[in-house]
C-alpha cells in the first residue's frame, strides 16, 4: 500500500499521461514568493566550484541566517541552527530522533501530510486533533494541551499559518502548547514555511528563549527557489547539535547555500514579496467571492476555495492550463488551494473559474 504523503502538484507521468508540458500551465498548486528568486542568485550559484565538496556545516549560509534575524536587542548565535535539504529533511530528522516506535506525536490537522509521513515511518501513534471544519478552521488550544498531559507525545507539529487553512496562531496560543509540551517533556516544533508572506505577524523568536521549541523555516518557499530545496531549523544548542548527528554531510548542496546566502543579503526581497502577495490574494478572494464561492480568510499566501467538488474543479481547470491543489487528502473535498501567484495570473484564474460555473450550469 503506498502510504507516501500527499503533495498535490502535478507530476511528471500526470502530464505525460494527459499530453500537457510543465511550461503551458499556470501552477497554483505551491504556494511560493510570487516575485521570483531575488535578482543576485543566479550569479551568485555562477560562482559555485562545481567539482568542490560544499560545505557540510553549511558556515556561511548559518552566519547569513543569524545576520538575517539578529537585531541589536537579541543575537542568535549559529549553533541554534541547523540548515536542511529543504524544511522537510529537518522533519524527517525530527521524527527519526524524537520518536520512538511505542512513543506518540501529536499533529494538529488538518495539515501538511509530511508531518505523518515521516511519524509513520518512525513507527509512532499519531495523535490528530482536529480543527473546526464546520467554522473557522481554528483549534481548541485546550483540548490540544489535555491531549499533552494525557498522552505526553514527545513530538507536537503545529504549522503556523497552517497548510491548507491559513490559520495563523497568536501567541498565547502557542505559548499555552509550549507551557503543556515543557510540563510533559515534549517537544513543540512550530512550522513557520509560510510566515513571511503574514502581514502584521508577532514575534515567535522570542519564543526561542524556551528549550521546548523549534521554529522551522523554509527557504525554497521564501525565496521561490523549490528546486534547490532548503530550509531551516532555530532550536536550544542540544537540540540543534542531536538533530546534526543524524543528518547525512552534504545534504545542502552548494548551489543551494550559495543561492540561500544571496537571497538573505536581499534585504528588501520579502517586504516586496508580502505586498505583492497581499495585493494579489485581494484581488482573487474579492473575485472568487464576487462569483459566490466560499473563501475563508487566510494570513498566507494561498487561499481555500469552497467549490463542492474539489476532484472535478481540479480536473477543469487543469484542461484550461490551470493547476490548484484538490484537498480531499486534508479531508476536505469541498474544497482547493490555490496559492497566491502574480496579480495577471490571478486574473486568468478568476476567468478560468467563471468558465467552470457556466459549464457546470449548461450541463
Ligand atoms: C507547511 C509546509 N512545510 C514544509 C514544506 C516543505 O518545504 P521545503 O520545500 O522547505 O521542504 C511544505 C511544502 O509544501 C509545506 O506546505
């Protein structure tokens, strides 16, 4: 049976098998940076020996993350961070130290289906707790923190804004999980992938100071650079040098660290990117709205659109070029993702949608 996780983008064999080529479609299924990789990154992976080993502990990359998210009040130094092939070798990483086969993780749901990918491969129970899919999508924190004290998992996995719901946690509500994950010795790994597209967002830095949290982060998504895959994990010294033991050298390879260097010394990319996906997801949502679709709010860069049947929305407007995200995986086949594209793109995806409902009303 195969029980890999979910992702919901078109693969290879799909488009084969449906005649398509990647480069006619418009791809709303990832949700990444609308504006592109910033400008330096080409020429700085230019400059990569490729005949060099890269760096196994990824040096420079480290020193750029902790120049990136010091300020003068708070220095993060580079052994709270551990660079990933992607975020989601870190949480491959996670699963295969912190959990054990009679042991539990919680995931809070629905939600990005590696978390239970990678837990069932370590052997564990796993513990849903499932938002509200009847309202706002949102969790009772306090039924998560009882689970904590009656099953004490020794991973919880929460993602903040959540994937596919744009739920966005405030800080006392993490707070309270990590008050529940300390008294029990779990430990709370919070999933930022999407955090730098949340307008007005708090500060989870702060949270550092507490050895029960990680923050995981996801350069691929930031920058729109998926293919290089990188990501990575801020957490106590102990944690950061535990996970290390574990990871294979070289897994960053040197394109990939080059490239996350460059894009950090961007300095005004990700102000650029929120605005463009704020402008972008207004525009959309109204219209979506306009033609009487349901769309929930959400503080990140996709939205949900209630369709009533995600599998046949897919399947037409994968036939006008356009890929979105069926969530019948997340359990809630209502409804499709689409992530937050270029304003002209969005435009296309309104009149693609408007060419489904007066399908759907001649049939
Ligand atoms: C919530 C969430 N976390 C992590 C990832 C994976 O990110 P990365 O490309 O850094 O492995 C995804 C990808 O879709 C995601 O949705």
């Amino acid at each position: 049976m195969n029980r890999r996780p979910v992702h919901g983008n078109i693969n290879p064999s799909e488009l084969r098998a449906l005649g398509l080529r990647r480069e006619d479609l418009l791809d709303f299924s990832a949700s990444i940076s609308p504006i592109g990789p910033p400008e330096g990154v080409w020429d700085a992976m230019r400059s990569v020996d490729l005949s060099a080993y890269p760096d196994p502990e990824c040096l420079e990359l480290r020193e750029a993350i902790c120049r990136h998210l010091s300020t003068p009040e708070r220095d993060l130094p580079m052994d709270r961070v551990l660079v990933g092939n992607g975020s989601t070798e870190i949480f491959h990483l996670l699963t295969r130290v912190y959990l054990s086969a009679d042991g539990a993780a919680l995931l809070l749901t629905p939600t990005y289906g590696e978390y239970d990918g990678a837990c069932r491969l370590a052997g564990a129970e796993i513990l849903n707790l499932e938002a509200n899919l009847t309202g706002d999508f949102r969790w009772d924190i306090g039924a998560a923190t009882n689970l904590i004290k009656t099953k004490k998992p020794e991973l919880i996995i929460v993602c903040n804004p959540n994937n596919p719901t744009g739920v966005y946690l405030d800080r006392q509500e993490l707070e309270d999980l990590a008050g529940a994950a300390r008294d029990f010795g779990s430990l709370l790994v919070v999933d930022e992938a999407y955090l730098s597209f949340v307008e007005n967002s708090w500060d989870s830095l702060e949270l550092l100071d507490r050895p029960e949290i990680m923050l995981v982060r996801s350069m691929t998504k930031d920058y729109a650079q998926t293919a290089l895959r990188l990501g990575y994990a801020l957490a106590s010294k102990e944690v950061v040098s535990r996970l290390r033991q574990y990871q294979p050298d070289w897994s960053v390879n040197g394109l990939a660290q080059k490239a996350g260097v460059s894009a950090l010394e961007d300095v005004g990319y990700l102000a650029k990117a929120r605005k463009a996906v704020f402008s972008a997801k207004s525009y959309l949502s109204e219209e979506l709205k306009a033609l009487g679709l349901g769309v929930p709010p959400s503080e990140a860069n996709f939205i949900l659109i209630k369709v009533g049947d995600a599998p046949k929305w897919r399947s037409a407007l994968l036939s006008k070029g356009i890929v979105v995200r069926d969530c019948t995986s997340f359990g809630l086949p209502e409804y499709i993702r689409v992530g937050i594209r270029p304003i002209a793109d969005c435009q296309k995806l309104a009149a693609a949608a408007v060419e489904v409902i007066q399908a759907a009303l001649a049939d």
